[in-house]
C-alpha cells in the first residue's frame, strides 16, 4: 500500500470484521526522537495467542474465505522499510492492538496520505462503529469523534467535515507527518 492511511483503513476494517463496538486510532508523531506511531485499538473479540503471535504472517489469517491475510504482513514490512516495527496486543474477548512504528524521517517511509479519507469511509461504511481519532504533534494534540461528527452532519457534507478538521488540526499541531 502506497499510504499509511490505507493500512489504517484496513485495520478498521479488520477491527469491524471482529465484532468491535470502538475502534481508536492514534497517530504521534515525534520529531525529537525521529518517530511516527500508528496505533489503533479495538474491543473486538480479539485473537488466541497463537494467533497473534504470527499475525503478520501472510499465511496467518481468521478468514475462512480465503487462506492468506496480507495486510498485517503489509504493514510490518512498511514499517520495517522505514526503520520500524508492528507490534501486537489481543487478548480474547478483550479487543486487539496494533502499533506500527516509523522512523519519521526515512526516505522509506511511506507518507501519512489523506487520513481524513480514511476517516470519512470508516464513518460512511460503518456508521455503527464508535471510531475517535487522536494526532498528536510537535505543537499539541487534536482528537475527532466521528460517530458523533456523523450525527450532526449530513452524509454528503461528512468528508467534508472531516477534512476540514484534520486541516485545521494538522496546521495547529504542526504536522510533518
């Protein structure tokens, strides 16, 4: 995948595929240590440890319509292009985390891309998912709920919402991401 944010949007999907009511996505980005870390948790049903330890196996996957899941794989090598690492938490029952971490300023590392598309689909496609968002910046933090941005806004008028908060967001946090 050419973005991050495609990866992010994979994970939500992932993170509605197993059953979650909540799906937080972070994203911290840190200049003085030359880091970018996406995170995103879920309180889904959460994988059997033997699971989760190969998760990012392409050959590792919970789908029964297909024998390969290559995502995660995808993913971790991004990460590992770029100097980083994926990392997995799930417990059954608990939910599921996965961190990927970026060395910030690597030539190979794949850009952040149009997170707020990313966010705009999540909201339209699973308007039953409670989905927050938090970016935090060398200049501060902003954080989006989009269940409840979805609420107070038309379909047709919710990217664009969206857009416009991460835009200003970005500015305010001095996004280099």
């Amino acid at each position: 995948m050419k973005e991050i944010s495609l990866h992010v949007l994979d994970l939500i999907e992932n993170s509605a595929a197993a059953g979650a009511a909540r799906v937080e996505v972070t994203i911290e980005e840190d200049a003085a240590g030359d880091r970018l870390r996406v995170t995103v948790a879920d309180d889904g049903q959460g994988m059997a440890p033997e699971i989760a330890s190969t998760v990012a196996d392409p050959f590792t996957t919970t789908r029964t319509t297909r024998s390969v899941g290559l995502g995660l794989a995808l993913l971790a090598g991004a990460a590992e292009q770029a100097g980083g690492s994926l990392s997995v938490k799930s417990e059954q029952g608990q939910g599921t985390t996965i961190a990927a971490e970026f060395e910030l300023s690597s030539i190979d590392r794949a850009p952040l891309g149009r997170i707020e598309d990313t966010l705009a689909a999540a909201a339209l496609v699973h308007p039953e998912l409670e989905v927050g968002f938090t970016h935090r910046g060398p200049g501060g933090c902003y954080q989006l709920d989009l269940k409840a941005l979805a609420a107070n806004s038309s379909q047709g008028h919710l990217r664009d919402e969206i857009s416009r908060l991460v835009r200003e967001g970005r500015e305010r946090i001095g996004s280099v991401a």
